[in-house]
C-alpha cells in the first residue's frame, strides 16, 4: 500500500499542477531534467529539497511524508527567513524526474535536484616527464624562459612573491598539510581551538585547518595519498618558494590556504560541494577573514540551482569562485560544463593551454563561457607520498583543466595581496584584462588570451 500511496501522490500532483506549472516554479527541472536523461552522475534516489523561505515545519514534514522519503542531511538550515535545504532518500521505485517536476510545483518547495557527484578535472600523471621544470610558473624574460608560462616569475623577479593577509579555499580533495612545500601556508583556525567544543559555532568541532565533507571529520587529509589531487593544486597555488625544496606556487608566502574537503574516493555530492561553499562564506561573513577566492578543479554534474545558489552567497561575500573549464574536449557553449558554466558574475572559468601555447588536447573551451587559459598541461607540484607505511613530501606532474585553475587562483591572491579591499568584480576584471592575446585561444575563450600574472 505504501509504494501504491507514493505513485498516487506523484501522479495527482502533476496532474493537478501540470508540467508548464512546475517548469514556472523556483529553480529550472528542465535543466535537471536535461541533466537525468543525459545520463549525469549522481547519488542513486537521493533529492536536494531547497524549501520556500518561511515554509512551516508542518509543510516540511509533509513533504517527506508524501513521498515516502527519508531524511538523511541538513545541508543548509533555514530560519524564519530562509528555507531550509534537506537532503531526502527516496524509496527505491520512485521515479526521480517526476519526483522534480512534483515538488518543484508544490507551494512550500522552491526546487528540488538530484544530488549530482563530481569528480576532479585531472588526467593522467605524466610518467614520462623527469626534469621537473615548472613551465607553468615562467615568464618570456627569465631563466630558465617560456613566453607561454603564467609570467609569474616575472612578477617574482619585480619582488612580488608574498600573498600576506590573503586566504584561499581550495574546495577539492584534502590536502597533505605536512608537506615541506605546504605547511607554511596551511591556515590555522583562530576561532575554534582543539579541544572538543565547536567554540565558533559553525557546526564543524576543532576545524582548525578546514574541513572535511565528505568524511565528516576536521583531519583534511583523512585520505592519506588519495589527496594528491587536493595536494597538487595547494601546491601550485602557494608552494613555498625560496626554500630550495621542490616547487613553487604562484604565492610563495603569507598566504593561507583552507581545506574544503568534499571529493572522495568516488567523487563528491552537490551536498557537500554547497556546504562547503558556504563553509568559506561563514568564516568571510562572520569573522571577517580575507577569502578572496575558491578553486574548484572538480566538475561533472548536471545544473544545480542550489549549487548555484550558494556560488552566489560567495558572490555576496565578494568570494570568486574560478573553476576549470573540464578535459572532455567539447564547447561549452553547445554542451554546459558544471560548475564552470554558472553566469554569476563572480565565477571564472579556466581552459588548459600547453607549453607552446597551444590549447591543451583534452581541454574544453567556449567563446563566451571559457574566459581564459592558463598552463595545465605537464604541470609539476606537491602530492603526498606513500613510505614504509607513512605519509612523506612528494612531487609529481599533472595534466588537467584542475591544473590551469589553480594558477588563476594564485594570480587572484597576488593582485589582492597588494590591493587591499578589492572586489571580486575588479580582481577577476584585472586577471581577464592582463591576458595575452593567445591564436589557439581566439574565438575559444571570452578574452582570446591566456593567463599573464606579472600583466597587472
């Protein structure tokens, strides 16, 4: 009786409501429609609830009730202001398109979404590569020389090379913050010491270098040498430079780089990509803390409007939220790319370019949805390293879109490091304008051009 009760509830509401109905709700069930007949990876019967601002308790529960469903998450609370969104488990034969366009039409829910997982934006470690050159990081004028590098050696020679008072989410796998080129600039939480108490009250106990999502615990680096990917992209960002050991990122000090851990061994959950998104936008809004920007080399789901949602509470927070373009080399244009693809003004998306200038094989790109390229093929950084049993520095190079973005994150913190009180709009305005025209990525990209660190 209960699974007939489900289909019944299903059936009236949209007959009653009609598909034009639902289509004109809050958030966009065609688009997360498109997404689950494409075919786009998500987690199996679960619904991202988005509930209307004011919505009672009573109607809440009614929802749930209707559908026969579970809850198994709070991923952001509501209040008398905001609604709450709820993360529901579905029973096993209900349909999840029409579970969409259901609520999406029922008066105390905005929208409703699958929970899409994503996956990092790296290909294949580059076994081949044995001289280590950190290609990515030179300019046309320095020693060793590639015009077609980030400049930021160029910007390093003027004397730039500290990002003091600056703050980086890296919303990724975790990150190895014991490594020799890391642990500098590994962020240490002043508002919530270790000692069992979430002395802050942000949810999250003793999160003293971030947190983890997807494990639920404050140890970032819980997955040991799986966060190599999380590692890789830290290390381009702010490896410590002038130390003589192994690499170093655009910013070689003062910057401070905070762990928003969410992708696991098998992926992430748009759940835990928008806590973690409002994780740095808490700890902005609340204490007052510098984060200039998120680097979100992860991709794959369909469009998410409360993904988006939360991309926009960043924005409101003067949070960027730059992003890699993905390695499935199609237009983005013709075929959206998530995250990358959000219009939000405060969303930069980064292609891959090669070390002659070429646009990267496997990168995506798009006229007007790709804004710029920036290294990402044979790139060099931190990972960590399995010995005897025990974590230990390492380095490997990478190839990805995942490796572009960081460099565009790292140029981010520089030109705000020696602008204090910049905005999102003019640092992604200084980063787009500063591009070298570049021919692989004209008609490509929205600036035709590629990353240029010392341009600014």
């Amino acid at each position: 009786m209960k699974k007939n009760r489900m289909a019944v509830w299903v059936g009236l509401t949209l007959v009653a409501m009609g598909a034009a109905q639902a289509a004109s709700a809050g958030g966009r069930p065609d688009l997360v429609i498109k997404g689950l007949k494409e075919g786009k990876p998500h987690a199996s019967g679960e619904l991202l609830v988005k509930y209307r601002d004011g919505a009672a308790a009573a109607d809440r529960q009614a929802v749930v009730h209707g559908l026969g469903a579970q809850k198994l998450d709070t991923v952001r609370r509501g209040n008398g202001r905001t609604g709450e969104i709820a993360l529901l488990k579905l029973p096993g034969n209900m349909d999840l398109s029409a579970a969409v366009q259901a609520l999406s039409a029922d008066p105390a829910v905005e929208y409703a979404e699958p929970n899409w997982t994503y996956q990092h934006h790296a290909v294949s470690n580059d076994t081949y590569s044995t001289n280590g050159s950190l290609w990515g990081m030179y300019g046309d004028a320095g020693t060793p020389a590639n015009a077609y590098g980030s400049q930021a050696s160029e910007a390093w020679a003027a004397g730039h090379t500290s990002c003091g008072n600056v703050v980086i989410g890296v919303i990724d796998e975790g990150i190895y913050f014991n490594h020799e080129d890391l642990a500098a600039n590994i962020w240490t939480n002043p508002y919530d010491p270790v000692d069992g108490v979430d002395n802050d009250g942000n949810g999250y106990v003793d999160d003293v270098r971030g947190w983890d999502f997807d494990g639920n615990s404050n140890n970032i680096n819980s997955g040991g040498a799986n966060d190599d990917h999380g590692t890789h992209v830290a290390g381009t960002i702010a490896g410590v430079g002038g130390n003589g050991k192994g690499v170093a990122g655009v910013c070689w000090s003062g910057v401070k780089l905070i762990s928003g851990k969410f992708l696991g061994r098998r992926g992430g959950s748009t759940a835990n990509a928008i806590k973690a998104i409002d994780y740095f936008t808490d700890l902005k809004t609340r204490h007052g803390l510098n984060i200039v920007a998120t680097n979100n080399s992860w991709g794959g789901g369909g469009f998410s409007q409360a993904l988006q949602d939360a991309i926009t509470r960043a924005g409101n927070a003067e949070i960027l939220f730059i992003a890699a373009a993905g390695n499935d080399a199609y237009d983005n244009d013709a075929t959206a790319s998530y995250p990358s693809n959000y219009p939000n003004a405060n969303v930069i998306a980064v292609a891959s370019t090669t070390s002659t200038g070429g646009l990267s094989s496997f990168s995506q790109w798009g006229r007007t949805t790709v804004d710029l390229g920036a290294p990402g093929s044979g790139i060099w950084s931190t990972v960590p390293k399995s010995s005897k049993g025990a974590l230990v520095s390492g380095y490997a190079s990478y190839n990805g879109t995942s490796m572009a973005t960081p460099h565009v994150t790292g140029a981010a913190a520089l030109y705000a490091s020696t602008r204090p009180g910049s905005t999102a709009a003019q640092i992604k305005a200084a980063i787009l304008d500063a591009t070298v025209p570049t021919p692989s990525l004209q008609n490509k990209t929205v600036t035709g051009g590629r990353l240029n660190v010392s341009g600014f």
